[in-house]
C-alpha cells in the first residue's frame, strides 16, 4: 500500500516536472540559413539553424536569409549582424533587408522601420551613425524610437537618417507645401515625405506656398510653429521627391545627393541618399557575388 502511493506520487511528480519543462522551454521563431557559415550567439553553424527569441545572427562573407514562423522574411548581407526578436529585427551591423505581411519591423539606431503594406519590403544599410533606407516593391515608414513618423520612403526614393545625440533639441525643421482640408492646415515636407498638421500663428496665411517652418512635434503627426519662412508663393513641391529622386541617383555613390538640404524632424535628420546605397550584395563563402 505504501509502495504503491510511493509510486504513484512519483509518476505524477515525473509527469508534473515534463509538463513544466515543455511549458517553459522557448518556442522557435524561424530558421536562418546560408551558403556558407555563418555564427549564431557567437557559435559557428553551417548551412541553417534554427532561432530563438534574442538570437544573435552575425554574417561571415556569406549573405543569410532568415524567414520566420509569422511569415516574415528578412536577408543580412555578408558581415552584418542583427537580433532577432519575435515582433522586430535589430540591425547592428552592415546591411538587412525585410519584407513583411505581419507587422514585423526592423530596427537601426532606435529607428523604426516598416513595409507600410503586405509586399513592400525595405533595404536597410548602416553607415556609422547613420541609417540609409530603400524601398523596394512598396512604401516603407520609417518612426523614431517614440513612434514619430520621420519618413515616407517610396520605391523611387532612398532615405538617409541621422539620429541626433540624446539631449539634442527636438525643434523640428520642415519645408514644403501647406494646404487646408477642413479648415485644419497640413505641410507635407518635400524631403522626408511625411505630413504633418501644423497650427500656430500666420499659418493660416501661407496655405497653397511652399514655406520653411520650425516648430515643436504636439503629437505623433502634429507640430505647433514656432517661426515660418516662405520660399515661394503657390505651391510647387508636387515635382520636388521626383527631382530629389533624380539628384539621388546622379550623387556621388554611397554618399548624400549633391546640394541635397537634410530637415530635422523630432531630432532625426532626414536627407536624400546618393546612389550606391540601395545596392544589396549575396555571397557565399567562396566570393561569389551578386547585386540586386
């Protein structure tokens, strides 16, 4: 009788501690591979491993493709290095791309960057304390670390951003075209993109000019203004991401487009990348290569 009860707690006790060990050991995100080694967590793997939620994903001369159980898929050129985390990838180093139907994101110096819609997918390039930005088959969004909306990146268009220091000024610098709709008034900055509502004294004034205003971020697309500078009557900033776009292209490779103006919008500036950027380089370990 004893034996028996002895027993039996001991099955139960043997069942319990399998039970808690499945419940608490991680569940996979995806699988990484490559042609060729690469290291994960600082441990050397060839051909694919599987990840877990903080793996540390760091590229040799190889490229990697990652793709993920939400269905997110992201790539790392040769030597790059990244985090890879169940609802975003760190970009640490070199270069990445992404291409999401599920919310997934990439992150680079705190910014924050998304396909905007199923399709869309962003190349991502670190340059020192820079973060370059190039959409490929869709718009990509680009926010600061507090949500801010810093970047409408287009197809035709590369990004380059410049996170400013902690403790910066947070005063934001925009130029283009202000218009009403609904008797609220909205600037859309030629450089970044991105549409602000803007109110503060004198606004009201410049609707349908293209303007220079400096003003304080009030909400996640909002800015009170603090001083306006027209640069021309009637609005003519329809053409301006079509010629940034052209200059871009004929700027000096890996560089800022040639007499390209950066705004400053919530402590990240904003200017139009030259060509070179946007270029994303698969190798394997032999050295064989290709752009796309």
């Amino acid at each position: 009788m004893i034996t028996r009860f002895h027993n039996s707690s001991f099955v139960a006790l043997a069942l319990a501690l399998t039970l808690n060990y499945s419940l608490a050991a991680p569940a996979a995100l995806g699988v990484a591979t490559a042609r060729g080694g690469f290291l994960i967590n600082g441990s050397p793997v060839e051909g694919n491993a599987t990840l877990f939620d903080g793996a540390r994903i760091e590229t040799r001369k190889a490229s990697s493709s990652i793709r993920l159980g939400s269905g997110a898929t992201a790539g790392l050129a040769g030597e790059s290095r990244a985090l890879v985390y169940q609802e975003r990838l760190v970009l640490e180093r070199g270069q990445g791309e992404l291409a999401s139907a599920s919310g997934y994101r990439m992150e680079a110096l705190g910014l924050r960057i998304e396909p905007s819609a199923p399709g869309a997918s962003a190349r991502v390039t670190l340059r020192g304390d820079k973060v370059v930005v190039a959409a490929l088959g869709g718009a990509v969004r680009v926010r600061s670390g507090a949500g801010f909306l810093v970047g409408n990146v287009t197809p035709s268009r590369t990004l380059l951003f410049s996170p400013q220091a902690a403790g910066a000024a947070t005063a934001s610098t925009m130029r283009g075209c202000v218009t009403e709709e609904d008797g609220k008034y909205y600037l859309t900055d030629t450089t970044s993109g991105v549409k602000v509502q803007v109110s503060g004294p004198g606004i009201d004034q410049e609707a349908g000019n293209d303007v220079e205003i400096t003003g304080t971020a009030i909400g996640a697309d909002q800015v009170q203004v603090n001083s306006i500078n027209r640069l021309g009557s009637g609005c003519k900033s329809s053409a301006a991401p079509a010629a940034a776009a052209a200059g871009a292209a004929a700027g000096a490779a890996g560089g800022m487009t040639a007499g390209a103006t950066a705004v400053i919008i919530v402590g990240v500036a904003v200017a139009a990348a030259g060509a070179g950027y946007g270029a994303y380089r698969a190798q394997d370990d032999d050295g064989q290569s290709s752009s796309r």
